[in-house]
C-alpha cells in the first residue's frame, strides 16, 4: 500500500514540474506528408518564436498549456495548446492545411475567334414579341385587356449625383493582414463575426500604429497588436 502511495505521489509531482518548468519541445511541421520550411512558430503564452529548417524541425522552450500558432505564407493558421503528454514525448508532429490557390487571369489572344452560334427562329420571335410588348406597355396610357393594372409608367428614377468615384487602393496594413491572418484566425481565435471581420479591420488600420506595423512586418507583433485592437473593438459594441 506504502508504495503505491509513494508511486502515485512521484507521478503527480513529476506531472507538476514538468507543467511548470519549462522544457525545450522538438517537433515538425508537415503537409500531405511534406516537410514545411520556414514556417513562424510562435510561443504566444511565453511571448517567443523561432522557424522550422529545412526538414519542417523546430525547437522552442514550453511549458503545459501553453500556446503554439504556426504561420506561414500559403497555409491557414494553426493553433495548438501545449499539454504534458506532449512534452513527455518530445515529437510534435504538426499538419498544416495548404490554402487553395486563386488561379491567374486567363487572357484570349485577339487572333482567336469563336464560330457565332445559329440563331433559334423560335427564341427571337419570343424575344422580339417580348421586346414590344414592353415598349407598349411603358407609352400607351392603358389597355383594354387589362394586361396593366395601373397604366402607363408615370415616372423614372434617375441618379442625379455625380458618378460614385473609385474605390480608394487598399493600404499596405490591411494588405499584409489579409496575406497573414486566415478567416480561422479572426472567427476562431479572435471571436469576431464573419460579418463584422471587414469593419475590425477598418478599425484597426485607422490606428497610426499600423502604418509602422505594415513598414515593420513582424507575426508576434501583429497578433499582439491585433488582440489589443480586439479589445477596444469590443467595447465599442
């Protein structure tokens, strides 16, 4: 009975250093089998990062409960949270999902040109029919039939303000957080509404401090800044 104690005891103490000692974790990052280079891996709780080699390997000093974000250009975010069983193990295996990749303009060359399908008799005299119809309807006062409920169309809409000028080009700061940070990261991480996703970034760019962010792009730094921002951004609700 006495060593069972005992046992059970040194287990649990053993459990309890290493959740708060910190411990150098190895691990690799890895997609469809294929090991990631240069993929940031962050330390949020501890505040520290590295990036992996060639293999995919990192290393980084951790302790349980801690949380780890891996980024990277062409792959969504990806979060785990730190427990003893993987310290224990000491091979952090970590599978990314790659984005899907936006496909490039496709532009015809002039010289090739396509056969004009034959026109269906059938289909123009409908639309013909249907063409003056319309043209009737809009300038005769009424008709007999009873085909217009309320006769002739007595009025136009018609924009009278200057013409809506060009979207203004997008700054450099929402640029980099649109390349950086996943929809996963401001629904998941964040907690902020698909919906809403736009105006929190409105919002934050407003701020004079992401202009030096966008000049001096940095993960841990945009998280960092991207999380205050959140904050404040809820209290205005």
């Amino acid at each position: 009975m006495k060593v069972k104690l005992l046992t059970t005891i040194s287990f649990f103490t053993y459990q309890l250093s290493i959740s708060q000692t910190e411990k150098l974790l190895h691990g690799k990052v890895i997609s469809n089998n294929n090991p990631l280079n240069q993929v940031e891996v962050i330390n949020k709780t501890a505040k520290t990062s590295t990036t992996t080699n060639a293999l995919g390997e990192f290393s980084i000093l951790v302790k349980a409960k801690d949380s780890l974000l891996f980024f990277t250009k062409d792959y969504f975010f990806t979060r785990i949270k730190v427990t003893s069983e993987n310290i224990q193990t000491n091979n952090l295996v970590v599978k990314m999902i790659p984005k899907p990749e936006e496909l490039e303009e496709v532009i015809i060359p002039a010289e090739i040109k396509f056969d004009p399908l034959p026109p269906d008799p059938e289909t123009v005299a409908e639309i013909d029919r249907d063409k003056r119809a319309k043209d009737l309807k809009q300038y005769i006062p009424q008709y007999n039939d009873g085909s217009i409920t309320n006769g002739m169309q007595t009025s136009f809409k018609f924009s009278l303000g200057r013409s809506r000028e060009k979207d203004e080009p997008e700054s450099v700061f929402k640029k980099l957080i649109r390349k950086t940070c996943s929809n996963d990261f401001f629904t998941k991480n964040l907690k902020i509404a698909a919906e809403q996703k736009e105006l929190f970034i409105d919002f934050c760019d407003a701020d004079p401090k992401s202009k030096s962010i966008a000049e001096n792009p940095n993960i841990l730094t945009t998280i960092e800044f991207l999380t205050a921002k959140n904050e404040e951004f809820k209290k205005l609700k």
